[in-house]
C-alpha cells in the first residue's frame, strides 16, 4: 500500500480521478494525540494554515511542493529544502496534534495535487492512511515520503495494553521516536531522498542542506539533552501529560513518569494514577513537575494542590505549535531549547527556574494555562 518506488513515472497533471474520489473520503472523528484548538487561530507565514482556507497545493511556477502530515517532519522537510525551489507546507493547523486530527477533503485534494507527501508510515494518521490509499488507487504520482522508514521503535512502556495502540505491523511499539534526536536523523535522510527524488537538480543542495541539519541541530541537541540528564542527581521525571516521552527516558537514563499512562493525550486520568503521582513525587522530594502545552492542565493543578509541588513547567513532544510559535518561526530546535530543555532543568533540580530559559521564561510559563 505504501509505494514510495522512486522509480515510479511523474503524471503531474493527472490526477482528477483521484481529486474527485478525495470529496467523499474523510469522515470526522478523534484518536490518539489530539490537542485543543487556539481560539482565532490563523496561520502564519511558515506554511502552518488553518484548516478551511482555500488556496490549493499549487507552487510557483513549477516549483515542486511537498506537504507534511505531521509538523515535526513539516519542520525538518523545510530545513532540508531551504534555498531550493522546493516548497514544503505543514497540513496541521495551528494549535493541534497532528496525530488525531482529522481534516476535510480540501487536505485530501492538497495532498493529491503535491509533488511529495511525507507522512508517518501506516496506522499513526488514519486520515493519511486514507488519503494514500486514494493516492494508490488512482495511481496518482505524488511521491509517498515515510518518515518512520527504518526506524528502530521501542516496545510500549511496560503500563500500557499492548493492544491499545500500535504502529502498522510493529503492534506493541511506541511511535513517538522524533524526540530521540538520534532517531529524527534518521528521519531527516530519508525525507533528504525524498526531496531529490522530485528535485533531482538540486541534489547537492538538498543532501548539504541535511547534513548541515543534522551536525548543526539534531547533534547539538542531544549533546545538550545528554548534559542536562547526566548531570542531575534525580534520574526522574513527573509528567502531567501522556505517554509520549519513553524515547527521552530510553536515549537518555532517566525515568519517565506520565500521568495518563496511555499513548492518547486526551486519555482519562484515573484516581490510581493521581496515587502513583503523589508517591514518586512524595519519594524523590520533587518540587516541580512537567504539564503538556497541548493537554488540559487539570491533573497538574489538582497535583499543585494536594502535594509538596511548587509549580509546573511546559513540556511538548513536538506534535504541533501554538500562534505564537509561529509568529517567530519556531521549529524542532527551538521548541527544544525554549520549551523541553528548561524544564528538564527545574523538573531535574539542575537549576532553579528563574535561571533558565530566556529572559522571563519562568513568569511565562510557571503554571501555565
């Protein structure tokens, strides 16, 4: 089903059939990762729209346009492909997780009239799944980029149902890999061959491009990652939050503690759940834990209330981005600096919150809404 044959002949203007299946494609429901919406949430000029606007996946000129189903690959897709004609757009609207989002047929038509989609390999996004089978079906050529290719997942966390969620055929494994910046390498290579593959000219460019990304971002960020984790003298961590950070816990030695202990972030929180929380916290004499940016801050603040904690600080695995994420521009690097690496700090007890971050970091985000 998910044909990414290189090889496979270009019929860019062939693909009414499928455009025309796209209109009663998508049904609405939710799964898995999903976040709330920001009010007037509109998008900015990083290629991050709101679902319903109208323009189509048209480039400039001939300028080859991919389309990512998740912003994380959004993000590494436009560093591979900066100063190339290469236009690369993030599907996902603005405040949500990309991972149980569902879109209109709009999406489905954007994705069809692409060069390139790059999604997250089978059984992540149902509505991609659905929009690649269309794809097949018609023998549409937009080239199918699967960022998970090759990738080594790890089992589940011990807590979860091995039934409850999985990955295509690899049941049982945990699909949150981009937070290994190890693994997002990975990544970054094969949306690199992908881009070449629909703009062969610029090879050189493309190939230099995620190279340089991959020294200059991904390895200083685990190298940072790695002096916060092995510094602390806590190799624990309290989340407000869903499963979704077992790859930090696994690349780096510490242990990670969700509070919903399932993969979706809109899971219930359960009373044995706030009992665990309390005796890790309780035991580790923690001060201040970790609350997701796009999950309900409630298990937090009932936390904040009936235990020793003194705040909580963000956290996110990447899923999506807030407005003003956007106004600046922010990508994985950023959100990794600006977000996870100074809460690791405080949660960790490196450093007292005041003293990390950008100037007024811990005002903005101490017990954030």
């Amino acid at each position: 089903m998910f044909n990414t044959d290189p090889e496979r002949p270009r019929r860019r203007f062939s693909r009414r059939d499928a455009i025309a299946a796209a209109g009663g494609l998508l049904t609405t429901g939710t799964a898995g990762c999903l976040g709330s919406a920001i009010p007037g949430d509109r998008s900015a000029s990083s290629g991050v729209r709101a679902e319903g606007e109208t323009d189509t996946a048209t480039g400039a000129g001939d300028a080859p346009v991919v389309v990512a189903s998740f912003f994380s690959f959004y993000d590494f897709a436009r560093h591979v492909a900066a100063g190339t004609p290469v236009e690369v757009r993030n599907l996902v609207p603005t405040g949500l997780h990309g991972h149980g989002w569902e879109p209109n047929a709009r999406i489905t038509r954007e994705i069809i009239e692409a060069d390139a989609f790059i999604h997250v390999g089978p059984d992540f996004q149902p509505w991609a799944d659905r929009a690649i089978e269309t794809i097949e079906a018609d023998g549409a050529d937009t080239d199918l980029i699967n960022a998970r290719a090759g990738i080594d997942l790890v089992d589940l966390a011990a807590s979860l149902d091995r039934d409850e969620e999985g990955v295509g055929e690899q049941r049982g494994k945990d699909p949150h890999f981009w937070l290994d910046p190890n693994r997002a390498m990975r990544s970054v290579d094969t949306i690199a061959e992908g881009l070449v593959r629909i703009a062969p000219d610029h090879e050189d460019a493309l190939r230099a491009n995620a190279d340089a990304y991959k020294r200059d971002v991904l390895e200083r960020i685990d190298a940072a990652y790695r002096r916060i984790f092995e510094t602390a003298d806590r190799d624990v961590v309290q989340l407000a939050a869903h499963n979704a950070f077992q790859y930090i816990g696994v690349t780096y030695d510490v242990r990670m503690r969700p509070l919903v202990v399932n993969l979706a972030a809109s899971g219930d929180v359960k009373p044995t759940d706030i009992t665990e929380a309390k005796r890790v916290i309780d035991e580790h004499d923690i001060e201040y834990i970790a609350a997701a940016v796009f999950e309900t801050r409630r298990p937090a603040q009932q936390l904040l209330r009936e235990t020793a904690v003194d705040a909580y600080f963000p956290v996110t695995p990447y899923a999506g981005v807030r407005e003003d994420w956007v106004a600046e521009g922010w990508g994985y690097e950023e959100i990794a600096r600006r977000i996870n690496m100074p809460t690791f700090e405080v949660v960790l007890g490196n450093a007292v919150p005041e003293d990390v971050g950008p100037d007024g970091w811990a005002d903005q985000w101490r017990n954030f809404e």
